[in-house]
C-alpha cells in the first residue's frame, strides 16, 4: 500500500509522542497503518484502529496486539469509500462500536 502509485500518506503525532501514520491507495482498495511508540495501555486494553464512512460511521478495521508500541499493519475494509481513519482505546479483543473518543483521527484526502 505504501508504494501504490496513488499512495496518500497521513500522520499524526500523539499527545504522547507516539505517531500513527495511515497509507491509502483508492486503486488497490487498501490502508495500511504505522504506529510507533504508542504509549502502554492497562491490562484488558488494545488499540483499535477504524476506517471512517462518508456518513461518519466508524468501522472496526483491526487491533494492535496489546502490549504492542509500534507496529505495521493492513487494515481491513474498504481504504477506497473511507474519508478517514482513527484510533481508539477498547477492550481486549476489540469492539464493533467505539467504546471512547478517538485518539487520534486522520482524513484522507479526496480522491
């Protein structure tokens, strides 16, 4: 996704001084997320990455394994209808909904 010839890169740096970086490729259909230095989270808590609908709607798009404070991965779901992307903090194993407010949230560009 990162050397998709329509590849769009967004970043956001955390309060913490984590950053979360989200590639999009409308082409391929795909986002990939990079996280680094996230900061640790409690016991029973994960980092849950989201892609944002037209409509606002945030669908789960995968977890970063907890204990983890940097990682790479694809996201699930469609990069191509998504106006953005965002991070919350849920429960181990993940929610279908937001359980908090964002940690970070990043818009794509259009298209």
């Amino acid at each position: 996704v990162q050397h998709a010839p329509d590849a769009q890169r967004t970043t956001q740096t955390l309060p913490d001084g984590g950053t979360v970086t989200v590639y999009r490729s409308t082409e391929l259909d795909k986002a990939a997320v990079v996280v680094k230095d996230l900061a640790a989270l409690p016991d029973g808590k994960v980092y849950e990455m989201w892609l944002q609908d037209a409509k606002g709607t945030m669908l789960p798009a995968g977890v970063v394994p907890a204990g983890v404070s940097s990682a790479e991965m694809v996201l699930d779901g469609s990069a191509a209808a998504a106006v953005g992307a965002g991070v919350t903090v849920e429960p181990a194993g993940g929610s279908t909904a937001p359980t908090s407010d964002p940690v970070a949230l990043l818009a794509f560009s259009k298209a």
